[in-house]
C-alpha cells in the first residue's frame, strides 16, 4: 500500500523475471518513502547499484564467450621467442604486436559489462530511431548507475555526505527506466505523461532529460512532433539532439529510404516564433545526405524574415549537391522566388541560377546522332518547368530584367551543354526542330521539357515587360541578342511581331524586308506570323518586293527541290 501504481507496475514486472528483483525493488521504493532508518538513502544507493549490476544477468543479456587466456598467451610467448630473454626494452612489430593485441582486446571483451542497449534489447525494447536519443539512454543507465555506486561507500573525513535529495532523484530517474526501457508500464501510460511533458510553456533541460528517459522507441518521434514552442530550442540543442542527423537508408536492390528526422521538423516548425535562434541552429548542423533534412532546412528559410532566410538561402547550393536532392529542389525554388519578392534579387537570382542549371547527358546513340536529355535537380521535367512557372512569376512582378537575364542565361548554358554533349561546336542551329514555334501552337508537345520551359519564361517575360514600358523594349533586345543561339533570334522576331515600342515598326520591316530571313526554314514560323500580321505595315514598293520573292520562289530552289526528291523518293 505505500508504493505508487507505477512502482506496483514495475515490481510486477521484475517478478516476471524473478522474485528477488522485485523484493529489492520494493524495499528501495519504501526506505525511500519513509525516510528510515537514518541511513536509508545508502540502504536505497546500495540496492539501487545492485539491482544495475545484475539485470543483465536475470534479462538473459548475451555474455561475451569465455577467453582461453592460455591459448591467447601462448601464442604471444611463442610470438616474441627469444625476445623473451632480453633485458631492457624491446620493440614489439610483426606476429608479436598482433599476439599482443589480440590479449588486449580478449581481456577487454571479457571485463566489458553489457551496455544499456543490450539490456534494453533483451527485455524486448525496439531501439530508438535517433542516434541521439541512444546516445542520451546509453549516458542516462550508466550515469544514474555510477551514482548509486558513488553513493553507497561511507565517506571520508570531512567530506559531505550523501544529500537524500540526489538519491531520491536518482531512484526516480531509475524508475523511469525501469518504466521505459525494460517495460515496465504500458506505451499509453507513457505516452500520457510525455505528452504532459510536451506542454510545457517555459521547459527546462531536466524535463527533457525525463522525456528522453521515458520514451522508448518511436515514442520519442510522437513527442518531438508535440514540440510547437521555441522554448525547448535550449534544451533540445544541450542534449545534443541536433547532432546526428538520420542519414538516407540505401536498400539492398540499390533504391534508397529517405526518413524523416523531427530534430529539425521542429525547427521548420518554430522559426517564424525564434528565426535568429533558430537560423543559427540550422547553420550549424552536420552535413548530412538526408533531402528531408534539407527540404526542412529551406521550409524553415520560408517561414522567416527576410534577413534570415537569405542566411539560409546562401548554404542551399551546398545542401543540394549531394546525391539525392530531389526532396529539396521545389521549396528551394519557392525560397528563390520569396528572395526576389522580399527585394533580395540577388540573393534569388544566384540561388534560381543554382536550382535551373542543368547538365546534358547522352542517352542514346544511334550511330548517325545521338539522343540528349537534360539532368538536373527535380525529381522529373515536369517539376523543374514548374518550378520555372514560380520563380518567373516572382520575377515577373518584382525584377523583371533580372528574370530576363538569369533565365536567357541558363538557357544559353543549357543549349552549351547540349552542343558539348553532341561533340558539336558554335551556336545551336536546331531549335526549330525541338521547339516548332515560339508562340503557343499543337506542335510544341513538350512545354515541360527544361529548354522549353526556359523559352516560355523567357517569351512571357520579355512580352510583359515590353507591355508593362514599351520604352524598354529596346534593352529586353539587347539581352536577347547578347547570345549567338537561333532560339533567341526567333525569340527576338517574336517579341517584335507582337510589341508596340517605338522602334518597334522600323525594327519589322527591317525583318521583312531581309531576303536571307525571308528564306531562312529554320526561323519559317516566326516569319510567317510576322508577315501576315504585320504586312499591312508596309509601303507598298516594300509589299511588291515581298510578293516578288513569293512569285519567284526560293532563292535556293535547287536545294529545296534535291531535298524533297530525296525524301519523297522521287
């Protein structure tokens, strides 16, 4: 009757395994309660060391095997040889130091007590999914286990003596364990005071180290998931649960597991409550290969001011330049775009020309060509187009000659990396044939793919742009032709058809009137339009020379004629 239901519950449980632990669990539990005789908190250090010292043995925990130390020793004897007979120093190299290592290492095997995680394992306990949290285990069975010892012995003169608060303490972390760890009371019982424990408005590092304690495998995941204050930062960074990271999981047939790590969902979670405190934590992280770890990192950089969030944007290339960025690349676009919204443009111009970058790959050769496909850091080219769609929004709105310039930049890499990949050298000359026409049309069926998505965020921008300041139009061209590739000529012939500048009517007839133009297949779309569109535009000498070339066909009718013949067979 003077024990509490969970020290009833614990004793049931050490019965299970054998009467005696119980009785000494018990007897700990009411000296500590009545507080007798004098001597009760040695009387309680004592049981609380032995009861440590023999779980092991009544839990079944594995013994390392038994050391033949003649064997080991003989081979050692026979190792040094004549060694043996020499006075003085002798150094020790070859079969020798082996040997001698070899009864180093049996007698530390052998002298080795099972550690807590062992016993935790035999009494059928999961492990803990953080390296932190085994670590804290580990550190709270062996801490609380050297205090017993250090408080049984009488001590010496003039030193003070075990203070009853220390052992009560110590027998209440014991029983927490015992609770948790070796399972004692049930997972809802538990569940029930961590959950009172999460709560807390203004928590110390002791309620935590008793949270650590009590939950016992993915128990301890529920409760940092309760976490929603920043007031458990200090505790959380103190205990050193930001300093193991889970890494990703590669799987026997070579795919991956990406877990979640809830030491930095928390911090995702509390940095618009502490952002200074909670950037620092983040900066300060080891590298880890975890993308759920780095899409929480940039989550976290969303949620603050921002100064902080450009702190964060600075480490993100790094973040994703391990091996599996594929979690991380949309919110990093999302971070590029608040950057430019939040008038930091040249901190999102550097991190969107980061995330867009992509490298050109061979995927097929076909003898006469080959195949090139585009490798870059979303999960799939519909996302990396969608990912353009958000930044080029926040560009469009907010900076966009900057757009302008980061996305004609990436493209022109883009369209560099192809040649290179093709074994070609000098401007790309084949746009015509993966993008049929700049404007929208049924023949373009892959908007999403990486170099059409760069010219429709190039086309949209520069068109809004020139709506938004005609005056402009004239530098939006001059970006355009800063670069060589036929992509933005057309994309140039595009932007003169439909915008009103002015400059703009002299800049078309020019383009009409220009007979290398007028004849050139790889830019037939965009002349068409233009001529269509605009033709009424001009004189009329100017319309008879444009109808004379139409009557009198191709300059290069010749080659025009081989070149049918030859596909048609005929």
């Amino acid at each position: 009757a003077r024990l509490t239901s969970r020290q009833h519950d614990i004793a049931r449980s050490l019965a299970q395994h054998n009467p005696e632990l119980a009785r000494w669990f018990r007897s700990a539990a009411v000296l500590a309660r009545d507080h007798r005789p004098s001597a009760w908190p040695e009387l309680v250090a004592h049981l609380g060391r032995d009861l440590m010292n023999r779980l092991p043995e009544y839990f079944d925990v594995p013994r390392p095997p038994r050391i033949e130390y003649p064997n080991i020793v003989g081979e050692l004897v026979k190792a040094l040889g004549d060694e043996l007979d020499v006075e003085g120093d002798v150094a020790l190299s070859g079969a020798a130091l082996e040997a001698l290592r070899a009864l180093v290492e049996a007698h530390r095997t052998n002298t080795a007590r099972p550690g807590p995680a062992m016993l935790f394992a035999a009494a059928g306990r999961a492990p803990s999914p953080l390296a932190s949290h085994r670590i804290s285990l580990d550190q709270a069975w062996r801490e609380t286990q050297k205090a017993f010892v250090a408080a049984v012995h009488m001590r010496s003169v003039g030193k003070r003596p075990v203070a009853a608060a220390e052992v009560l303490a110590l027998l209440s972390r014991f029983e927490d364990l015992l609770a948790a760890q070796l399972g004692a009371v049930s997972f809802w019982s538990l569940e029930e005071e961590l959950q009172e424990i999460a709560a807390l408005t203004e928590p110390t590092r002791s309620d935590l180290d008793r949270a650590l304690v009590l939950a016992r495998g993915e128990a301890i995941n529920s409760f940092l998931r309760s976490l929603s204050s920043p007031a458990w930062l200090a505790p959380m960074q103190a205990a050193g649960l930001f300093e193991s990271p889970t890494p990703t999981e590669v799987l026997a047939d070579g795919a991956y597991r990406t877990p979640f790590w809830e030491p930095s969902r928390f911090l995702a979670r509390t940095a618009s409550q502490a952002p200074d405190e909670v950037t620092e934590t983040l900066l300060s992280l080891p590298e880890t290969d975890n993308a759920r770890v780095h899409r929480d990192i940039i989550d976290a950089a969303l949620a603050m001011p921002a100064e902080q969030a450009e702190r964060i944007a600075s480490v993100v290339p790094s973040l994703l330049s391990g091996p599996y960025p594929m979690f991380a690349a949309e919110p990093a676009a999302q971070l590029a775009a608040r950057l430019v919204m939040d008038g930091r443009v040249d901190a999102g111009v550097a991190l969107a020309g980061f995330l867009f970058t992509s490298e050109a790959v061979v995927t097929a050769d076909w003898g006469l060509g080959v195949d090139v496909g585009f490798r870059h850091l979303f999960d799939s080219d519909y996302s990396f187009a969608e990912a353009i769609g958000v930044v080029g929004a926040a560009f469009a709105d907010y900076a966009p000659l900057g757009g302008l310039r980061l996305f004609t930049d990436v493209l022109a890499r883009t369209l560099d990396e192809e040649l290179r990949a093709r074994g070609q050298e000098g401007p790309e000359e084949s746009s015509y044939v993966w993008r049929k026409a700049i404007d929208d049309h049924a023949q373009n069926a892959r908007d999403w793919e990486v170099r059409d998505a760069l010219v429709l965020a190039i086309r949209d921008l520069a068109g809004s742009i020139t709506e938004a300041d005609p005056g402009s139009a004239t530098e939006v061209l001059a970006v355009l032709a800063t670069y060589e590739h036929l992509i933005f000529r057309r994309l140039a012939l595009h932007l003169v058809r439909l915008a009103e500048f002015p400059a703009a009517v002299g800049l078309r007839r020019a383009a009409m009137l220009d007979r290398d133009a007028f004849d050139d297949r790889r830019i037939h779309r965009e002349m068409f339009l233009l001529q269509r569109e605009r033709f009424g535009e001009l004189a009329a000498a100017d319309r008879g020379q444009i109808i004379s070339w139409i009557e009198s066909g191709p300059a290069d009718e010749e080659t025009w004629r081989n070149a049918f013949e030859q596909f048609e067979g005929r």
